[in-house]
DNA sequence: TCTGGGGTCCTAGGACCC
DNA sequence: TCTGGGGTCCTAGGACCC
C-alpha cells in the first residue's frame, strides 16, 4: 500500500508557524515577482479566489477582507519541508519526496484499520514536532493514494483510505478533474465525450484511452484500478534539466539589460548544476514578450547550442547564453521573461574531454583543475556570505529588471540575522 | 503598473543511416 | 522498371505536476 502525505496550504502553514496571531486569519503568499496567489489558506479559498490568480486582480477583494499577503520565501519553505520529511522518514524505511510539500511512503502488512490509525499517528506527530498540518491519504496505487488524499482534505480526520480491491466508494461523485494526472486538456476531451466522473472513467475501454488521452491516461486508468503503472522512486533519480527562468519586474527593451538577465540566470542555473555535481552538453536560451499584453507586438523564439564539451563552468556557460542572445533579439519588442536551461546532464566524473577546443588547443586537465577550484571557491564565499557576494560582471550592477519581492517574511530559520525573536509579555 | 517557476514525460516530424 | 522500411537522433511543442 502506498500513502501519500501533503501539507496542508503549505507556504501558508509555514508563515503561521511564525506568525500564531495569523491562525484562522486569511493568509495568501504569491509567487516571483509578486505575481500570482500560489499558496492560500482556508479563509482564502472561502472567498473564491483561485489558486495561480494574478494577484493585481484580486487586490481589491484581498484588501476588503484584511488578508495577509507574503511575497514566497523559499529558504523558510525549503527548511520546514526538510522537518517534515525527517519526521516521515521515520515512519518509513522507504519515502520518495515527490514535491516541497509531499512525499510517498510505502506501507505494508497493515489491515484497513491500522492503516487509518498510522495515518492519524503520523499526522499528529508532524503537527506536534514540525507544527505544520497535513492530510495523508492511503491505498494500492500513487493515483488511488492521491485520489484518497483528496478525500482526506475534507473529511474531519485529515485521512483517508481506499482499501486494496474495492471499488472507489462514491466515484459517481468525484470529477475527473481532481485525478492526479488528468489535468485541463485530458478533462476537456473527457468532458467532450460525456466522461466527467470518476467512475466513468473506470468504466472507459482502454483501447480508446491510450488512443484519445495517450499513454499517460492510460496509466491513470490502470492505476484507479488498482495496477500499479507509476514506479515508486525511493531514490532521487538525476535530474533531466536545470532551468532557470523568471519575468522582469519591468518591461525591458534593450539587448544590454537582457544579457544582463540572462547572464545572471545562467549563474543560477550553473550553481545547480555543480550542487548536483553534473555537466550540461546543451544550453537553451529563449526570449518572450508579455503574452498578456493585448496592445504590443508578440515575439517568441528560443534556441539551444551543444556545448564544445560538457561543462558545468559559469563563464563558459554565460559566454554561450549570451550568443544565443545575439541569436535571438530583435528591437522593438517588450520583453517580459527569459528562461535559461541546461540539459543533457552527465555527471560531472562521467565528462569526457573533447580532443579540441574552439582555440584549437587542446584542453589539458590543468585548465579543468583550475576551473573547478575557481567555481568552489566562489559557491563557497556565495554559501557563506550570501549569494551574489562574488557575481559575474556580466550580470550587471543596478538589474532593473530584476522583479519584486516586497513583502517578504523573515529567513527565520536559515540566516542567523533573521532569527525569531522572543519576548516576554506582560 | 501588476498575470510564477521548476520540473517530468510523451508525441510528432524531420534528417539521416543502411 | 521497381521508389521501402526500420531504426536512431534531434528538436519543438504540449500536457501534466506542485
């Protein structure tokens, strides 16, 4: 049996940690740029406002209801979620953290009702030791465990189980849309064909599933059930990509403040990839304009290069991002966002050299030497001093361009400057 | 004024090989 | 004259997740 652990509101319950006069108060935190509404407590969601709304739009209504707003603060975020899973570990000899906020366990030998009842012991120790909520739903497959949290989120225990062999109890009332992997599109194409409950979708000939909702529904099907399609990946398997991609705060219009941009987020997405301990034999750069925007002209185009060799060395890196930036833009345009990526990861011990560099020398191990201790020496004076203590000229100075992040909470739990502080009431 | 970021997997089509 | 088919690799794009 698999059971699947969420946080409750998670960037939300991280903030009330912090904050226990905002318990039962509306709270919100919104994405990068202070864009969009991406974590909402109960109070919240109460009022109707969705999850990923632009959070220009719903100022009005957050305001009426006094709803306290955090811009996302991913140190806090990171370390909390650290805590829970410490707890879930112990539970488990076997947990794959699949997202921040969630992670599979895999439990065995258990009847239905113990399984109820480790559920609610696990929840009750990660709300005692880590104070975050979480609900915990329990069955034969990822896609049933995922269906039963969902179940779990409304009902008074906070869990839920599907038992192994039994048909979902009320699946004529649950819509498609809340599986886990049948998103906007799958249910349109559901909904187009008359298939809007779960139940229905059981019922499906799988002949049609794999032709009309490909192989991924395919998998969902099987998985509600009751086969099991979705591994369980109790080991972090080795990332595919890096990508490092944020909008400006403010329109940008010249090729001197995108490269500024581009350079900065290949330095990001180049500190990720040595944490990984991997290389990347292709960068991909692409350049896009506010697709929100009715009155501008729209312009799009990305663009990867394969790498002389694969490398995980910053300069190289940002001197390759910046041609494709030559590549890419063209004036008159607003640009909103630019994304860097790097694929085709290896790590960083599997790299052959390659016999000739663009110079015509060749490469000897010296160089590599020297660059690696460069690249450590700077991660290390970054980690300990902050980031962008050493930066990349590159990068710019004043970065307009850079986005907003303005009601950012404290890095209570990650920089000793920023420390909690208690004081004593009278 | 203001509409996220970071991932994965799947599919289709073109180029190329034998 | 007959104008194939299987395979790989690459790229772009779309769908999904949190």
């Amino acid at each position: 049996m698999y059971a699947v652990i969420d946080c409750n509101n998670f960037f939300v319950s991280c903030e009330r940690l912090f904050r226990p006069d905002l318990e039962m108060k509306p709270v919100a935190v919104l994405s990068n740029n202070d864009g969009c509404i991406v974590s909402r407590s109960n109070e919240v969601k109460a009022l109707g406002i969705p999850m990923g709304g632009p959070a220009f739009k719903y100022a009005d209504i957050l305001k009426e209801h006094k709803v306290t707003v955090f811009s996302s603060n991913f140190s806090l975020y990171a370390d909390i979620s650290h805590r829970v899973m410490s707890v879930i570990s112990r539970y488990a000899p076997e947990m794959e953290m699949y997202s921040i906020d969630e992670a599979f366990i895999q439990i065995d030998n258990l009847n239905d009702q113990y399984l109820l009842e480790y559920g609610e012991n696990i929840k009750a120790v990660i709300l005692r030791e880590v104070g975050i909520p979480v609900s915990i739903g329990v069955s034969s497959t990822k896609t049933r465990a995922k269906l039963a949290n969902e179940l779990a989120k409304t009902s008074d225990l906070g869990v839920a189980v599907i038992p192994q062999n039994s048909v979902i109890t009320h699946a004529e009332k649950i819509s498609v849309s809340d599986v886990w992997g049948i998103g906007r599109a799958l249910t349109q194409i559901l909904s187009e064909h008359g298939i809007v409950t779960v139940n229905q979708l059981i019922a499906c000939d799988e002949v049609w599933v794999r032709k009309n909702l490909t192989l991924s529904g395919l998998k969902v099907v099987q998985e509600l059930k009751g086969i099991s399609c979705i591994p369980f990946e109790e080991f972090r398997t080795a990332k595919q990509s890096i990508i490092s991609s944020k909008s400006f705060g403010i329109p940008v219009t010249t090729i001197t403040q995108i490269k500024e941009a581009v350079a900065s987020y290949t330095t990001r997405a180049a500190e990720k990839l040595r944490a990984e301990h991997e290389c990347a034999s292709h960068i991909g750069v692409s350049l896009t304009t506010n697709i929100h925007s009715k009155n501008t002209r729209q312009y799009y185009n990305s663009s990867t290069h394969r790498l002389l060799e694969p490398t995980n060395y910053t300069p190289e890196l940002i001197s390759e991002a910046l041609k494709i930036v030559d590549k890419l833009f063209r004036t008159g345009y607003l640009y909103k966002k630019a994304v860097v990526s790097l694929v085709g990861l290896d790590s960083e011990k599997a790299v052959q050299q390659g016999l000739f560099r663009s110079n015509g020398l060749s490469r000897n191990s010296s160089t590599h030497t020297k660059q690696r201790s460069l690249m450590n020496v700077i991660d290390h004076v970054n980690c300990e001093y902050g980031s962008g203590t050493v930066a990349y000229l590159a990068e710019g100075i004043s970065k307009q361009w850079k986005g907003r992040r303005e009601r950012s909470s404290p890095r209570y739990t990650t920089r000793w400057e920023e420390l909690a502080v208690a004081t004593a009431s009278r």
